[in-house]
C-alpha cells in the first residue's frame, strides 16, 4: 500500500482545468494480484478544488472523490478482455503513479460547474420546480415583454405598421 499526497504543482493539466486547490490531493495505492494473475491497483483519490461557477464565474469549491480498479494490460485486445469490474491501464512496463492520480481527478471534474441557485450571484433563467419550469423573471413579478409578440399580432389581423 502507497499512502501520501500530490499537491497541484505536480498536476499540471488538473491545475490548467482549475482555479486553485489548498491542499495536496490524499492518494492511496494497493497494489495486488487477482486470481488469474493480472496486476491490480485500486486506487483512491480526494482532493478539494476551487473552480469557476459557470453561471456567475465567481471561484466555487468542490471535492473531487475518485475510486478506480485498474488492470495492467499491454494490449487493447488484453483491455476488452478484462472483467468489467476492472478499468483497464494500458501500459508498456512503468506506469506513472502521479499521471494516474491526475487522470483519475481529471475524470472526477464535472462537465459544468454551478453554485447552487440560492449561492450564486446571477440568478439563473429558469427554474424548476412541482409546477413544472418558469421563468424566474416572471415568478418575480417581472414579465418580459414577448420579441415575438407583433409577428402575433400580424398573424391575428391586427395592425401592419
């Protein structure tokens, strides 16, 4: 077992994808052999990261939470092969522990970063609720006038200015 941390200086495309992280990422390495022979390595990754809110692009915080079963192989045909509960590692011999635990929070980045609703300095557009999704405009009492609204009145016969 391999127990320490990596701090983001050494993670640089996880620090090109971030805002800052305060703390080294926690990563922890077992190292085995299954029943058939293949080198595993279950690999459990944390680490808590600011990010930018996509909606008010203020820094929000987020833990990032990895857990990975990784099968050493050295073909792709040796990786389709594999269990599902494996994850395959493609590799030609040594394999970069660092690199790993970087893929692994690379992967754990959400594909969009938000602060919730209530948290954030922009309110978003829409919401939604047991009613279905509204404007939140009009649920403020702020109804926006329709930009489509003389092509309606057009179409009713109303008035061609």
């Amino acid at each position: 077992m391999i127990e320490g941390g990596l701090t983001e200086a050494r993670m640089p495309r996880l620090a090109a994808a971030i805002a800052s992280a305060d703390a080294p990422a926690q990563v922890r390495v077992d190292c085995s052999r299954d029943e058939e022979g293949r080198y595993i390595a279950a690999l459990n990754v944390s680490m808590q990261v600011a990010v930018t809110c996509q909606r008010c692009l203020t820094c929000l915080t987020i833990d990032l939470q990895a857990n990975s079963l990784l099968a050493a192989v050295w073909t792709d045909e040796q990786a389709q092969a594999l269990p599902t509960r494996y994850e395959p590692l493609i590799t030609e011999g040594e394999s970069d522990l660092w690199q790993m635990v970087e893929d692994e929070l690379l992967l754990a980045l959400p594909a969009f970063s938000y602060h919730d609703d209530s948290q954030c300095a922009v309110k978003a557009g829409m919401t939604a609720s047991d009613k279905g999704v509204t404007n939140v405009n009009e649920s403020l009492g702020q109804r926006k006038e329709n930009p489509f609204g003389v092509l309606a009145t057009l179409k009713a016969g109303g008035n061609r200015d």
